[in-house]
C-alpha cells in the first residue's frame, strides 16, 4: 500500500511539472514560402487601435496548400483540436486549432488550419498540424499566432521581431514566447 501511494506521488510530479518558464524562440509556420508575412499584430487594423488582436496573424493568400507548422522551436506536445476545412472568406465555427502547454500557465495557440492527415495530437519539433486555412472566425486562410498567461493574451512576445508586413516564412524568428 505504501509503496503503491508512493509511486502514485512521483507519477503526478512528473506529469504536473513542466518546468521553469523560458524564452523559447518561435520562427514563421508556412516554411517554404517566401510570400509568407505578418497581416496583423497588436490590432485588427496595422497602425489603428480599431479592435485589439494581440496576436500575430501570418499568411500568403492561399488555403490548403500550405502545412501550418508548429511555430514553437524544439520538441513540445501539440494539443490538435481539428475536424474541419475551410477556405471562404467569410467567417466560420468552430475552428481548428493546435495549442501547447507550458509552465506558470503559460500557453501557446495556432488556430485556423483546415484538417488533413496530419491533423493529430503528438510531440514534435515544427512539425505540419494541417493546411493553413480558415476555420473559426477568419476572412481569409491565415494562421493566428497567440500567447497567453492564465488566459490572458500577451504581446510583447513578438515585440521587436516582426511588424505588420514583415516576412514570415520559417527563415524568420517571430518572437519570443515564455513557455
Ligand atoms: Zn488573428
């Protein structure tokens, strides 16, 4: 019994800790195009405080020729919440969306892709989540960066690496996120 109580305990520390929040550096998610770049950071409109975004949306104006990679540099456990395609430019729900965990609740979302073979949960290091896109609330196929703490969005993680306009192909260091 005793021992059985231990091994319970170490199995949740493992599982429970995921380590002291460090900058880990975060690089473009449509690789290999050169088209790739920054369409919105902070707000909605570059430059106009017209509706706060705080994230980064990256994309080349196609749907569904494109992998959406992980963003994130170095071996992390992608959430894969995803089901669906979609590639008008009026938005639709639900979105598909791949997400990591971090510590002091520090998490890292990718949402829009369109659903395809590579669409699963798993640990890998940028490797493709699906079809850049636009599930959920988009106007057109894009990947939506987003960092947040205890549910609060952060922005100062791209700040002084990437403005609206800017390339973003996997060449390009988009930030970076504490995780
Ligand atoms: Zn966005």
């Amino acid at each position: 019994m005793k021992l059985r109580m231990l091994s319970s305990v170490v199995a949740f520390c493992v599982v429970s800790w995921a380590g002291a929040a460090a900058a880990v550096e975060a690089r473009g998610p449509i690789w290999d195009d050169v088209n790739a770049k920054v369409t919105h950071t902070t707000y909605y409109y570059c430059n106009s405080a017209n509706g706060f975004h705080g994230s980064l949306d990256i994309g080349n104006g196609t749907c569904s020729v494109w992998n959406m990679r992980g963003m994130l540099v170095g071996s992390f456990f992608w959430n894969v919440v995803s089901g669906y395609s979609n590639c008008l430019g009026t938005p639709q729900t639900p979105p598909n969306y791949a997400y990591v965990n971090g510590g002091s609740g520090y998490r890292f979302f990718q949402y829009h892709h369109n659903h395809n073979a590579s669409s699963a949960s798993k640990t890998c290091d940028r490797c493709a989540l699906g079809l850049v896109g636009a599930t959920g609330q988009a106007y057109g196929a894009h990947t939506h960066a987003q960092h947040n703490q205890n549910s609060t969005i952060l922005t100062a993680w791209y700040s002084g690496y990437v403005t609206c306009g800017s390339k973003s192909s996997g060449n390009h260091i988009m930030g970076r996120p504490a995780m």
